[in-house]
C-alpha cells in the first residue's frame, strides 16, 4: 500500500469527510454563478475572502488571473476541497506511487470538484489565458500551512511553515524566527540570566 493510498488519510479532526467538503464547495459555487457573491480580481496579490465560517468549516472564495499560482504547500491539520466556478485551473499534486514520487498535473475545468486529505501537497496555477475563479473549504478551518519545493533529488523537501487561518497568507513565516541563544525562562529576557 502507498502512502497515497492509505484510507487513514481520508480522514481528519473533523466530523466532515472528504465528500460533504466537496459539496459545501459545489454548492457555494452555485451562489458564485447566481451572484450571490462579490467577485474580484487582483493581477498583483491574488484575490480572496472568506464568505463563510463556523466551528467546522471555513468557506473561501479565491480569485485568479492569468499565471497566478500558490506554490507548492500543504493546509497542516486540515482536510480541504476545491470546486471551480469559472475558467480552467492546473493543479499540480505530489504523488507517491509504487513508481515513485513525482508532480503530476491536472486541469480543473468549471464545476469540477477536488478533495484534499490531510498530507495532501499541491500547487494551483492559472495557465490559462481567461481569469478563473474557485471556492474553497478547510476542516477543520485552517490553521497552518506548509511550504514545499522540489529538491535535486526529485524529493519534497519543506521550505517554510506559516501559522494561518487565510489560504492566501501575508505573514512572518517560521524560517524567519531567530535560531540563536533563547532565555532561560520565557518570561525573562537575556539580560536576565
Ligand atoms: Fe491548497
């Protein structure tokens, strides 16, 4: 069995599975379509907003025009689930298989809907030519979230962590917290000891 396969990985610290995400992210993109929600679009910083939040789930609705892209990362804790509302996107996952390991690519046309189990890496990039739009869930809400790149070996090496409940984080991230000499006690300085 590989890693990818393992049913444990289906599920999460939450009472939603995989397929109740999926459809909280289809249904919400049905508002999308029928205008419900405001639509942005930003060619600087990806455009996103939370259109929903509660104790389980957090719903976003996250924007992209042409060749905007995630990078590859991780949602920590979380399980997760996408579904495009409008234009094409590529997503690129991390798969192990018996063959090995590798980035594998697949587009996301609109109404398509993916979930993401715990462990799941990915990138999401509009290679498109037309903007694209897409809703997405985290259960439990978000919290963290990992960064990744391909190293020389072909292997997943994590780059950084950031500690977040935004999918499109702006925030110090853990490989800039200072490695030196720390306090004896955490409520005394250095000059202390
Ligand atoms: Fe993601």
């Amino acid at each position: 069995m590989t890693i990818a396969e393992s049913p444990a990985r289906s599920y999460g610290p939450t009472p939603l599975t995989l397929d109740e995400l999926v459809e909280l992210t289809r249904a919400t993109a049905e508002e999308v379509r029928a205008g419900l929600h405001e639509i942005h679009f930003d060619a600087e910083h990806r455009w996103s907003v939370r259109l929903r939040s509660d104790t389980y789930a957090d719903i976003w609705l996250i924007t992209w025009t042409p060749d905007q892209s995630t990078t590859l990362h991780d949602h920590a804790g979380s399980l997760g689930a996408l579904t495009v509302v409008d234009g094409v996107l590529t997503e690129r996952v991390w798969r192990v298989a018996a063959g090995g390991a590798g980035l594998h690519d697949r587009a996301l046309v609109a109404g398509r809907g993916v979930a993401f189990p715990v462990g799941y890496v990915h990138d999401v990039v509009n290679t498109a030519a037309a903007p694209a739009v897409s809703v997405h869930a985290y259960s439990p809400p978000l919290t963290a979230m990992s960064y990744y790149r391909v190293d020389e070996a072909g292997a997943l090496r994590r780059t950084h962590s950031v500690l977040t409940h935004d999918p499109e984080p702006d925030v110090p991230t853990l490989s800039e917290v200072p490695t030196g000499p720390r306090p004896a006690h955490p409520d005394r300085g250095l000059e202390d000891r």
